[in-house]
C-alpha cells in the first residue's frame, strides 16, 4: 500500500471576496454576542444589586468597550473554530479552516491563528494574498464542499491498485 498525505490545492482557497464577506459577518455576530452578553450581564447585575458593575457598565469608556470587543472576538473565534473549525460566518459562506493537509487544525494552531488577527491590519491581508493569520498559523480557508469532493477523489485515487481483503 502506498502511504501518501494530501496537500492542499490552491484551487480549493476562497477568494478575497468571500473572506471579506466571512469578515463583515463575523464583526456583526461578535457585535450580537456583545450585546446580548452585555443585557444578560446587566439583568443579572439588577437581580443581585450589583450597583458598581451597573454604574460601569453605563459609563464605559471607548477603551473599555474596545478592550470587551476584542476579549469577545477573542473568545468567538477559539470556540467557534476550534470547536467546529468554522466561525458563524463560515457556515454560512460554506467554507472552513483546514490545515495543509485539508484537517481540522489542532487547537493550539487555532489560539495561534486567533491572536494573529489582533496584528494591525490583518483583516485587509487576506486581500493581496492568504492574509497573516493564515500563513502565519499555516491554515488555510476552503470551500467545505469542494474540499470533502477533493479528499474523496485523492482517498479513492490512493486506493487503485490495493488489493481487496475479504
């Protein structure tokens, strides 16, 4: 039997285009987990006489309201795609984060890949090329679909020739 690993295709990438729409709705979905997070923080704060922590709520700063949107995308992004390998956005754009070899990356590759968001103008790299925190956590983003058709194709291909056990 021949061992053989595959290797991503370049074909299989999305495009800029749709990294940027993956982009526009994660900051949307992080947006509504902030939100939501901040009326159930307050809700409990009311029932338990949390008086300090509601005064601070409603006299956030800028820097505390950016310091808890990116706690939040920090949490969105580990969860989401260390869990299913995939944020929101990208179940609903049909594309995934894969490893070179089209696997799940492993869960410190994902906290990798997280925290390079955080570098200044990560968000716009992905449009000349596959975007640092992509090369730098050596993942790649696919269309799900069209990766699943690829890795069957490659499995089947690498089975020609193996003789049959019954």
């Amino acid at each position: 039997m021949v061992d053989s690993t595959y290797i991503i295709d370049d074909k299989l990438l999305v495009s800029g285009g749709k990294r940027f729409l993956n982009y526009i709705l994660d900051i949307i979905f992080i947006l509504i987990t902030v939100f939501t997070l901040a009326v159930v923080l307050a809700i409990v704060a009311s029932v338990f006489g949390w008086q300090g922590f509601l005064i601070w709520m409603r006299s956030m700063s800028d820097l505390d309201g950016q310091i808890v949107f990116v706690g939040t995308s920090i949490f969105y992004y580990i969860f989401f795609e260390g869990i299913f390998g995939r944020s929101v956005a990208k179940f609903i754009t049909g594309t995934i984060v894969v490893n070179e070899n089209g696997l799940k990356p492993d869960f410190g590759t994902i906290v990798k890949r997280t925290f390079c968001r955080l570098i200044p103008f990560d968000a716009l790299s992905f449009l000349g090329s596959r975007g640092w925190h992509d090369s730098i956590s050596d993942t790649y983003v696919v269309n799900k679909k069209a990766l699943s058709e690829e890795l069957k194709m490659f499995h089947e291909f690498s089975l020609i020739g193996v003789e049959e056990i019954n």
